[in-house]
C-alpha cells in the first residue's frame, strides 16, 4: 500500500535527480521556488522508501484567467515503481490543500513523452510544444481543482 504525506524539499532531489536529471548537477534539481511562500511538497512511500515525489508552488500562468493558481514541478517516479498509482495520489493529495486553499488552477510544464500520463490524470494540453532547454519538448498541462471549466 502506498502512503502519501507532504516532506520537505530536501527529500525531492535525490529522486528529481536520479529520474529527471541524470546528466546534470544535483544542483539543477533544487529549484527557486522550494522554498518560497506557499509552496509545498509531497512523496509516495511504499514500504517505508519514497517512491515518487512532486512539488508545487505559488505560480501565475498568464494565459489562465485565475488569480490564484499553483504550479506542479519536478514530478519523478522510481521506474521500478510506476504503474502503482502513487503519481496520481501525489496530485490528488496536492488537489485537495490546493483547492481547500482556495485554488482553482493547477499547471505544469509537462515533457511531450508523458503527456499521455498527465491526461489520463486529469490535466489538458494548452498551446503549443515548445523547447525547454536542456531537457527537451514541452507543454503546458492544466487542471481544475474545482472541476470547473476554465
């Protein structure tokens, strides 16, 4: 069974690192926002290890019409451990402090190659593929918190 509960940023790079980005400097995983105002970050645990981690933060897109709105970043999962649904009980979990909060928009910049898994957990492309140096193709997803339509 999987367990989900919110840790700090710390515990996010190892696994941000280990499946995002094997290339670079552990340093590239540590973002600006991990510790800013209102961010948070949760991990999935199976058998006491952290399988699966994301982060999400305070964070405008300004093609969505909501004031509010909060960006998932540096969403990685152990390969051994995917298709066990920890992914989406990361986002549900954030789903519900982003919504309590008052939040209706969730987005994120999201690889092409798995856009396929963000759309089966609820998010919807917005606009064009676009490079994002030095990782690759991109898109923004989006997602309701409050299933209401944009």
């Amino acid at each position: 069974m999987i367990e989900v509960r919110r840790i700090n940023p710390e515990m996010t790079y190892p696994l941000r690192h280990s499946v995002l980005r094997p290339y670079q400097q552990v340093e590239d995983c540590m973002y600006d926002t991990d510790h800013q105002d209102g961010a948070f970050h949760v991990g999935a645990f199976y058998q006491e290890q952290l399988i699966s981690v994301a982060s999400f933060c305070i964070e405008r897109n300004p093609d969505f019409p909501a004031e509010e709105q909060y960006r998932l970043r540096g969403m990685a999962t152990l390969p051994l451990f995917r298709k066990l649904g920890a992914g989406r009980e990361i986002v549900t979990y954030a789903e519900k402090i982003i919504a309590e909060i008052g939040t209706r928009i969730l987005w994120c910049k999201a690889r092409t190659t798995v856009q396929d898994y963000y759309t089966k957990i609820g998010f919807y492309p917005h606009g064009e593929v676009f490079d994002y140096p030095p990782i690759g193709p991109h898109i923004i997803m989006f997602k309701n918190t409050k299933k209401n339509r944009l």
